[in-house]
C-alpha cells in the first residue's frame, strides 16, 4: 500500500488532535484511500510538556530543518500558528517540493495571496480546511459542494469563544467580563482573549471565506471589526423585547460589483436557524443563487474538531497526489487568473436596520427631538420601547429602524449625541435579517 | 478552453433547474472549472409541455438513444427518475463509455451497489449529490470533508414535504389531511405524496447516506420506515408539554458492528439546533469521533437547490476527467474492495426513550396497572401528565419513559392495549436526543 508520509510543525493541541485522528482512524482512512497516511516526523521547541496524545521518541525534533528538509516527506502540516515563524516555514517547505496543510488563518488572512502564488510557482499545494470554522467542512463546501452557484451573501458565527460568551450573556444575563471569566475557567476562552473577543479571529476567517465565496483575493484589510466586549447585557435583553437575539456575525456580501465585509455584533431573529447556534458552536450561513440557503454547523475549535479538519486535508491531497494532480483545485476555489481585487464597500455605505437604545432626560419633547433628527437624516422608525425606569439618572428609549444608511445613522448619532438632554453616548446595533430560515 | 458535454435525461423540474444553472452561472463556473460544461443534448419523452427553461429546438430529442449513443457527450445526466427505465439507460451509458450523474434516489437505494459495480468495471463514475438532501453538499461532507472521522451517528431530516406537514401541524395544529392538502395547493406536496408522507423517500436517502458513513453496501430492504399519515395533532401537543417537538427523523448508527436505520415520527429537545428546522428545509445532523457534532442545512428539494447539487457533481466530473481520474474518490465513499454487509439491528432491539399516550376510563388504579405492567417489561417511566378532560370516553394519561428496549415496548403495550379498562390502542412515539447541541 502507498505510503504518504507527513511532518507535523507544533505539536500543541490541534497538533495532538492530527495525532490522535491519525492513530485512531487509520484503519478507516486506509479504507477510504487506499493509502497510509504515515506520520513520520514532528517538530515542537518544547518536547517536554507532557501531551494528550504522545508521539514515539524517534520522531521528536526540535529542529525545523529536520521536517523541512526531510526529502521522504511529503506533505507538511503547519500548526504553529502567528505569522512568524510559521510564514517562513511554509514558504521553504514550498520551495523543498513539498506540499502543505495548515490551520492558520492569521496567516492565511495577511499573506494568503503571497503563499498561494508561491505554491503555484512551485507546483505545490496549500490546504487550510481547519483554518475557517474548525471541523465544519466549509472550505470545501464553498469551494465544491456550491460550485455551481453565484454565492452572494455568507453570515457565519465564526468564533466559538464569543459565541460562547454572548451566549452566556444572553442566557443567564452575566456581564461581559463575568462570562469572559467563565469562558476562561472552562478552557474555552485563551489568557489573552484578545483576538476572539475583538472580533479580528472572525474577520481572518471572514476574508478567508469570502474570497472563496466571491472570486476575489484575500483582502483582510478591508474587513470592518467590531468585537463583543463594549456590549452591554442590557442592550442583549431589551433587544430581545423586539425579537432579535444577539450575535457576533461575521457577513460578507457581493452584490453591485463591490464587496462587503464587516463583523460586529448584530441583531438576528430570535426563531432563526441561526440564533440556535449556541455556546462554542460555529455556523456560517450561505445563500448561493440556485441552492438558495444553505447553513452549516459544527465545532470550530478544538483539538479534534480541527485535527479533523486537518485529516480531511490529509486525505484529499493524498488522493490528488496519487493522481499527479495537486493543483486538482484551486486553493480559492476560482482559477488563479480569475481572482479579482473586488472592490469594498466602506462601512459607511452600509444599509441595514438598526436599534438604538437612546440614554435621554424623562422631559417632553425628547422623543420628538430625537425622531426628528433620524427623520432629516432619512432614518424611518419601526418600533419604540420607552421603559419608565431610569437607569442612571436617565430614561433609555429603544427604537428599531427600518433600513438605513450607515454614515446617515452616524451623522444623525452624532447630533443626538450633542443635545443636552441626551446624557451619554448612544448605543446602537446592527439587525440583519439572513435569508428567512423558515416555511419557504 | 477544454469541453464538456453534457446530455441531458429528463427535461422536468430538476432537469430545468440544471440547464438554468448551466446557463445563468456559466461565467462563474468556467472561472471555477477552467473548462466548459456544454449542453449537448436534451432527451423527453414530451417536449411540447411549455418549460421554465427553454432549450434550443436542435438539442432537444424524444429518443434516449440519441443522448446514450452520442459519442460526443461525455457525462449523462439521469434525471428521469423511477427504477425504469433510468436503470437501464444508466448501464448503458455506463456501457457506452459514459460518465453518470443523477439525481436518483430511489434506482440507487434499490440497485446502487450493481450500478457502482457496473461503472467500476467499466472505469466509469456514478455520482449522485442531488440524490441525498438536494443543494446540501452532504454527499461530498461524508465523503471527503469528515473523511478523517470514524462516523458513528446520522439523524437526518430528509424529505421537506413531511417537514412542511409536520411544522405546520405543531405551528397552526392542523391535522395531517389539513396540512397535508395545504402543502399540495403549495406545491409543495405531490399529488401521489405516499412515497414523502410514509417516509419511503426518507428512507431511500437514508440507505445511501449511511452506507457512505458507515462503509456499507447499500441495504435499502432493512430500513425500518414509519411514516407520519398517522400522527395525531394531540401528540404533537401533548409533546411539546414535555418539551419536545415531533420531525420525521431518519437515524443510522453504527455501534457494536451492527448498524441501526429507521425513518419514524420522533420527538426531539425543542432547543436543539435540529427543532429549528422548519417547513421544506432539510437538515442533516452528523457525529464524528473527531468533529463531534455538525449539521448541514438547506433545501433539499426543488428545481433550483437539486440543479445546484447536479451542477456540482459536474464540475467535479470535469475536473477528474481533466485529470483522469474518474474513479478519484469512491462512489460509496470507502474503497469498493472495503465496503462490507454490516449486520443490521432489528427494530426489536432498538434502546430509545418513549412517548406513550394511553386511552384509559378514569376509574381508580388505572395507572397502577399500567405502571405496573411497564415495571414488568423493565421500562421505567420518567414523568406523568394526567389531564383531566376526555377525549372520545377516556383520560389521556401521557407518559415519558427512560431508556428501553423495542420488543419490551411492543409486549408491554400488548398487555395494556388488552386490559378492559384502555379503550383503544396506546399511541407511542420514540424519543431521540441527538448529541446536545447546547454549551459544550
């Protein structure tokens, strides 16, 4: 039987995840390729640590070389993660003829354009199934499984640690930092939570995706970030009132020749698929214009979600190899001289429907002054909740719009903000509503 | 540029959603494929029935052998349906050195494991997307994007027109002739709906999903196939009392080397993720050893979304032709030569939870007897709701059991279907709680 053998560079969790699947699955993968996936090496800096899943001793180095320059191997899997050193290890491994298998989005996100030119130069492939939505098969669905669509919009839940801690918010009413802390205790927020709670983990995802979905080149850049950690429990219960539960979503569009890209916290339908999606999971919701609405869910984090990802990879490359064919599909499912630098929309040219939650004065006339000035600015109002209580010395007025112009959502925040009987900032949120999920 | 064509069997609903995908996405496809997918000829028996596609008159024919003896089409799409004479076409496209993509469930639960035989002698491929959930890529997620994963569970929402039936029996408690007659002025029923109504096509779909996850031929003959004409909208009510909503579910497992298929009625969590799958949408919840839980969701019917599924399958086709390959990944997802006749689990030894509604005069010591025969049969019971109206001369009494075995079921509702004090016969349903898909 055909050996295909492997070097693995990080042997940390999604590292032990590849080992674990590798070991536990062999007879399967055996039966679906007609092949042996043969781990052959693994380079780690630290080789003390003990592991969930230990490798033989003859296999460890700490040396990259080892893996980079092993002429037997064949496909490297890259999971150290960050952009440096990881960014240069690929880039030899390309340039040493072998193929690789990552789970780096980050990396993916700012220099994907650059590493893919590299591996078509060389002949060589670059798979990153586990890079976006974990062990969801997402890249390939996009990539494959919806090829015969124009895909046109993509709303994922794209980071399973703000999920999570909106969740937690959403269901037991705690703060962001009580639910962070919990996230943190449970293993699923990281020390430093910085890039999921920020948004920027979904937004490398998101430029991933969307590039997949449109036909364009990565443009992480461009990606507009809001993350979850301003948002306040009030805003999650009061728009609630209106139906809508909160979400961080990450959405791109394509529509008009310009692209959208944005990720913030949004408003979805209560009863939607979608808002179902709770705790670590992660689901990216897709509409393609034959296959209608498409929604695929599952863990995108994770030791063995990933490590199933990254096998998955494995498998398919394994396959292409035997068949002399690596480039068997594009990496961004559009051939190479068909990417295009899709222009972006600005956040500011944005419509959507809004809520706001106005923090104003229990006077007469504030209601009046303040739907007058969404009025000049063309902002149509489609419901209102005032609550008697006063919540820090004011009364919060709660209003849903109809669909609005972005800049003229802040221009009219602006001046609202500026009248004296408005006593702090408002709040507002973005509410989309994706493809009706319900009877068609 | 490099040319495909394609001869078309079967100018209906699915067969005019693959000619406007062909034509509407032909640009996005040639960017994806690098080659052309032309249609080359179009075979139906009626060719004077005004179409929501038009053809142009030179491709069309009524004579099959006009698409299965053209040398020059490549790929012969079956899009007839039934068991003939699409079998016969399929082996002798097969025979005639042609490729094969079709849509039909039914000839491949039925004779799927001789029509792949046939195409692997003659080094030719199946494929058959469209043939499971429609525009979900489900076939291609089993197949190759959880291909590092032992699958050990499948529940399957497969047929859209009971799902319609069925939620709106729950959302505007409609009785199934009510709802059922709804779903055909709709046009979403057929006007035969047996073969949708009595899980039959569930069950088609089920045989061939699970053989692809499992490693199976095909054994469409030992599905266990319950269908909902029976369901009495007071169950539906009465279940969700318990917090559960009834779906016509399709379940494979695999466990102890024996696999478990049966389509039923079965009462799911209202929370889970697969209980927000409403109207004609399907859903497929999968468990992988590594992934865990993942479901894909989407329309698993109609012109556009099974056009989508068949246009995918296409541009696969092309490109392992372009690479040739037919045969690059197993029709049945394990290698020919791996495939096994896994044992079956009767029906009799399926361990699930239980709905019962018995129909019992309300005179002292009713329930004691009925407890008392279930304790008998080791059925234990989890909670009581007693109401106090009559319906037709009896009290309701609705039980939720704990874990237990079919065939103690069975005999246990024998006894107290016999008892003088039950008036007609109790009504039962399975519980199935699909790997939770609440907070990890």
């Amino acid at each position: 039987m055909r050996i295909v053998k492997i070097g693995l560079m990080g042997w940390g969790t999604v590292g032990c995840g590849v080992v674990r699947a590798l070991r536990e699955n062999a007879g399967v993968i055996r039966d679906r390729l007609g092949a042996e996936l043969e781990l052959a090496k693994v380079a780690d800096l630290d080789l003390e640590t003990e592991r969930p899943e230990p490798v033989a001793r003859e296999l460890l180095t700490r040396r990259a070389e080892d893996v980079l320059e092993d002429p037997d191997i064949d496909i490297v899997v890259e999971l150290i993660g960050g952009l440096e050193p990881a960014g240069s290890f690929i880039l030899k491994a390309l340039e040493n003829g072998k193929h690789v298998v990552t789970a780096n989005k980050a990396l993916l996100a700012h220099r994907g354009n650059e590493l893919f030119r590299k591996a078509l130069d060389q002949g060589r492939s670059i798979r990153f199934e586990a890079a976006v939505a974990g062990g969801i098969p997402l890249i390939k669905s996009l990539r494959e499984g919806l090829a015969g669509n124009r895909i046109d919009t993509l709303f994922g839940i794209l980071n399973g640690t703000a999920n999570y801690i909106l969740t937690r918010m959403t269901e037991a009413g705690l703060s962001f930092g009580e639910a962070l802390e919990e996230a943190q205790r449970k293993g699923i927020a990281e020390a430093d939570p910085s890039l999921d709670v920020e948004g920027v983990d979904a937004a490398h995802k998101l430029a991933i995706a969307s590039a997949l979905s449109f036909g364009s080149v990565i443009q992480f850049d461009k990606v507009h970030v809001e993350g979850i950690s301003g948002v306040d429990p009030l805003d999650i219960r009061l728009g609630r009132e209106f139906g809508y539960d909160l979400k961080l979503l990450a959405i791109a569009r394509h529509a008009d020749g310009r692209m959208e890209m944005r990720v913030h916290p949004t408003l979805i339908p209560a009863g939607h698929v979608l808002a179902s999606v709770k705790g670590a999971y992660n689901a990216v919701y897709i509409h393609g214009n034959e296959v209608g609405d498409v929604m695929l869910y599952g863990l995108g984090a994770g030791m063995s979600p990933t490590g199933s990802a990254v096998v998955a990879d494995l498998v398919d490359l394994a396959r292409d190899l035997a068949d002399g064919s690596p480039d068997h599909v594009p990496p961004l499912a559009f051939r190479p001289d068909r990417l295009r630098e899709i222009p972006i929309k600005p956040i500011a040219d944005v419509v959507t429907c809004y809520y706001f939650r106005f923090a104003a004065l229990d006077r007469p006339g504030v209601l009046s002054k303040i739907a007058g000035i969404l009025g000049e600015h063309h902002i149509s109002i489609a419901a209102v909740i005032q609550k008697g209580r006063e919540v820090e010395g004011a009364v919060p007025i709660v209003m849903q719009t109809h669909e609005a112009l972005e800049s003229n959502v802040r221009k009219a925040l602006g001046e609202i903000d500026r009248l004296d009987v408005v006593v702090s900032p408002t709040r507002y949120l973005r509410i989309e509503v994706p493809h009706s999920g319900s009877l068609p």
